[in-house]
C-alpha cells in the first residue's frame, strides 16, 4: 500500500505554481515577509546551469538571529539595500532535486537529496547560503552556479535515504560542532612565509631546529642568541636583524616587513614580560603561529584576542625547549576531548551547547566526566531529562550547573570532582570574553580551551599563556565548516555512534517560521527548531506537545521524546497534503 510518506518521497513531478516564502526586506522581525505572514512567489522553471529544489526542512539557527538585528549591514549581505534585493534567512536546509537544467542533467537527477554547506566562497570572497545567497526559507527555490561553482565545487552533499529530513537539515550545525574538534591551524612553518624570531639579550641558551628551517622566505631577528644566529644563517632565506626594539615598537616592525598583515610565524625565546607577548600576539598573520620557547613563567597573564583565536586561527604553541620546533604538530597540538577525561560545557543549555554536550557522551573515547553549566534552571532540567538518561546509558558521569545560583561555584566543582587537578577541556559556547577568560582558569596545566562562540577581532581576555610552553596548554576556536565535517557527521549518524535528531526541540511548518525565529530569539525552546516548509498551516510546537496535539506523532518518538525519522514519515504521513 502506498502512503503519504511515499508520495512525499517521489513528488517530483506534480509541482505548484507559486510557493510560500519568507523574505527578509530590512533588519527587524517586522521586515521578514509581509506584514508578519509569508508570501506567494512565482517557481520559476529552471535555467540550462540551475536546477529546481524543493525545500523539506530548515533549522533555525541564532546566526539568523545577527541577520535579523543588522539587515543589509550584516558582514555577509555587503551593504545590500534590502528593500530593493531581499535577503533569505535558513541555511541549514534538506532539499530534494525537482527539476534539471539541460547542462547538469550528466550530474543530477530529479529526486536525489542533498544537504547544502552554506559555508561559500567564490573566489576567496564569502557567499554564503541564507545570507548573500537567498536561503531556505521557502517551499521551492532555484539553485545555479551561486552554489553549484564555488571554490571548493558544489555546495552540495548528497544525503542517504536512512537519514530524515531533519537529520539532514542538522548536518550543518552538527558539522560546526565538529569542527571544533577537527585540526584546522597551521602547525608549521609557513612556507616561503615571513618569520619574526625575538630573544632576550641576555640569553646564552644553545637553541636547535630539529626539522630545519628552511620554510621561511623572510626571517627577521630581534636580540636573538647566536646559537639561533648561527642556525638562520645556513637556511636559504633572507635574514634581517632588528636588534633592541622594544614592545612599543613591535607594530613599527610588522608595518616594515608584513605591511601591517602580520608575520606568518612568530618565535618568542625565553619569554618573561606577558605585556611584550601580548603585543607580539597582535602581529600574528591570519592562521600565524605564536611560538612559545622557554622555561621561566611570564610575569602576568596575557591579553589575548580570543575573538582571532575564533575566527582567524591563529595559534598559540610552545615547548621548554631548547628544540624550537618540537612546538609544531598535531602531536604535541591536540584538538579531541581528552579521552577518560574531564570536559566543561559553558553555556551547555543552548542549541549549539547541547550539541557539544551530546557528541561528548556519544564520543566511544570521549571524557568520563561532563559538566555541563546553563544561567536558566529551566534549561537546567532539559539538559538533565535530555542527557542524564545518555550519560548512565554509556557509563559517563553528568553534572548540571547553575553557576549563577546563590553558594555555587563551578571552579570549586571542577576542582571537587577532579580532585584538584583541573579540567582537562572547557568548551564555551557563550560569546562573552568574561567567561572565556573565567573557563581558561579552570583547566588543569595540560588542559584544551575551546572558543566555540565567536567574540568579535579585538576582543581581549586574560589568559596564561606560560602553560602553553611549560604544560602544554592549548587555546583554540573555530568558526564555519566544510563539506568534510558535515561528512563525517552523516557517517557517524549511519555508525549509530551520533544521533542528529536528539537536538530537535521543535517542529512547525512555513506559516510558524517567524514565530519560530521569535522564539529562538527568547529562547523558548531547549534545543533547536526546525520548519517544515511543504506543510504551510502546521503549527510551531514542542516536541513534548506531540504526544497531545499530533498523538499518532509522538507516539512515534524516542525514548525521551527525542526526535526520529520514524516521528518525521508519521507527520507527514498525517500533516501533508500533494500539490494539486
């Protein structure tokens, strides 16, 4: 017997010829669509290089919210008049190909499903989908070279048929999370790079390059030893010596050589004035590396851009020396959660911060102990329903904090529970360099610091940064991802190892879209919400209104009321009806 759900599957022919949409003609809740409902666009049949996409789910994601707040002068819409060239928000979108145009017809089918990396560049400048790129929040939209050409090729990853609407929608924001996780700095020398080395007159130490240093076009030297000296002048790059500057005069010196971009490596020996790393820090070229080499403790903390630690990766290495290059590499540079370990989740009570929560409890060699921290006690109790029965299910210790709660103190928990070591990792999904710096101080000496949420460049925070040479410290961030992470998300969705749709907090259709960013914005629901767009009049609703409203639906949830594709094919199968 055929279902809905079938119908739904294979309705590639039987097309509309309007679809409700939502576009956004100015920042401010009250510009997306018209007069707070959406609108009926024409579907236009598709050029010979585009093709007709249907759009089966959309998550909302608090990156919308920043669109919604700036409108045309967002980063990413370049100053867009809105009111003339609308924008589109939803770029964590599961679509299936409707129509193809002659070109790609060697290259796509009507049918096939994809997930698109909204992540675009072309030619070095981003594009991305749902924001430059009009985004999903549509029922049907074209698709052309905007995403199809783009500097790492299409935009576009095939989906398995196992995988639900949602699930797919969630690869996204499931591959940003774990990039967080996934080496993306440079932990070499940059070849034909320019190198600043900078040393202590005073230092009679006799350095060594265990693997050469011949990567370096430029090699600048600032009162460095003569072992060092030596070393340089048997490499076949250009040496300039700098002696005697001072840290007032560290910008001078970048303007000289880098015309103000940075040096690509930075060398710092026998570091002791945290106020002259500091200012070395902020001549680091975009994913430049900081290269820490000493013995000695800095006299204070450092004031670091947490905000380039996020979004341009630069990196912070070192070692006691006297090798200078045994600060490089993954192996000394890690980027996993410690396994057997302790992990700290700041700001765990968010859709983004219980993804994080979830991967560490799901990881086989994730930390044995999770602590997890939210300012809401109501988002408190959902991380508790939601991962507790997780934690106990894979032999894993879960505690839920409210830091803010009168007698409560995370430091003193950390330390309580690791018996005064420390964390071993602290993830902070929360964009205040206040916390950041408050979680760098609850790592043990060899412990991981993770900037998930993005502070904007410039942004300081004071962090230790003579555990990164005498203990091995590391801070690092991300931002965005790759077609590869969203990858490795669907293949450990098929490995059972992940479960996407535990993140799902909230479903609605088209016509919900906009109470559905409202809501995100108050956050009204512990997790993410997610639109359906082929079911125009189906209301927003929380997963746990299932079970009364849409019955024959939550009764096909998991354990929890944790969504399931099985809970995705019941509402359709219920709420959708085919195109006449």
């Amino acid at each position: 017997m055929t279902t809905k759900y079938d119908l739904y599957r294979s309705a590639t022919e039987n097309v509309p010829d309007r679809a409700w949409g939502w576009n956004m003609y100015g920042a401010g809740l009250e510009n997306i669509g018209r007069e707070g409902h959406p609108e009926q666009l024409p579907i236009p049949e598709p050029a010979d290089n585009q093709l007709l996409v249907r759009i089966d789910s959309v998550g909302l994601c608090f990156s919308d919210l920043k669109v919604v707040k700036q409108g045309g002068s967002h980063p990413k819409l370049y100053g867009r008049d809105l009111t003339q060239y609308p924008a589109r928000l939803g770029h964590e979108v599961s679509l299936t190909i409707i129509k193809v145009g002659k070109d790609l017809q060697d290259r796509y089918q009507p049918g096939q499903r994809y997930a698109v990396q909204p992540d675009i560049y072309q030619n070095g400048k981003s594009t991305a989908y749902g924001y430059t790129v009009p985004g999903g929040l549509i029922q049907y939209h074209l698709i052309g070279p905007e995403v199809l050409i783009t500097d790492e090729g299409a935009c576009l990853l095939p989906v398995s048929d196992d995988l639900g609407y949602a699930e797919a929608s969630l690869l996204e924001p499931w591959g940003c999370v774990m990039a967080a996780y996934t080496q993306r700095r440079r932990l070499v020398p940059k070849s034909g790079g320019i190198m600043w080395i900078v040393g202590r007159p005073s230092d009679k130490r006799v350095y060594q390059f265990s693997a050469g240093l011949d990567a370096p076009a430029t090699i600048v030297l600032t009162d460095a030893p003569a072992s060092v000296r030596a070393l340089v002048a048997k490499t076949g790059a250009q040496v300039v010596v700098r002696d005697g500057v001072q840290p007032a005069e560290y910008a001078a010196v970048a303007a000289e050589f880098t015309a103000g971009r940075g040096f690509d490596d930075i060398v710092a020996l026998d570091p002791r004035s945290a106020t002259a790393v500091g200012e070395m820090a902020r001549h680091i070229a975009r994913r430049g590396t900081l290269n820490l080499v000493g013995e000695t403790p800095l006299d204070g903390l450092v004031n670091a851009d947490v905000g380039r630690l996020h979004y341009d990766y630069i990196v912070f290495a070192g070692n006691r020396g006297p090798d200078i290059a045994a600060s490089y590499g993954e192996a000394r540079n890690r980027c996993e959660l410690r396994a057997g370990g302790t992990a700290v989740f700041v700001g765990a009570g968010g859709p983004m911060g219980q993804m994080h929560v979830q991967r560490a409890l799901e990881l086989p060699d994730g930390p044995q102990q999770v602590i997890a921290t939210e300012v809401s006690n109501e988002r408190l109790a959902a991380l508790q329903e939601r991962f507790g029965p997780l934690a106990e299910q894979n032999g894993r210790r879960l505690w839920v904090v409210n830091p803010t709660e009168p007698g409560v103190s995370l430091r003193d928990l950390t330390l309580e529970i690791t018996q005064g070591r420390g964390a071993d990792d602290v993830v902070v999904s929360v964009p205040v360099a206040g916390l950041m710096a408050e979680g760098a101080t609850l790592l043990n000496g060899d412990g991981m610091l993770v900037l998930f949420a993005g502070v904007p460049n410039g942004t300081l925070a004071p962090l230790d940064l003579s555990r990164v040479y005498l203990h091995n410290a590391q801070y690092t961030g991300t931002s965005g991802l790759t077609m590869k992470d969203q990858a490795l998300v669907m293949q450990r969705t098929a490995e059972k190892a992940l479960s996407p749709g535990r993140s799902v907090a909230a479903i609605g259709g088209m016509g919900a879209a906009l109470e559905g960013i409202e809501g995100l914005m108050h956050g009204r629901y512990p997790g993410k919400i997610v639109i359906f767009p082929q079911i125009p009049d189906l209301p927003l609703m929380g997963l746990d209104e299932l079970h009364e409203r849409l019955p024959q639906v939550g009764e096909k949830l998991g354990p929890g009321d944790v969504w399931t594709p099985e809970a995705e094919a019941a509402l359709i199968e219920a709420a959708w009806q085919p195109p006449a």
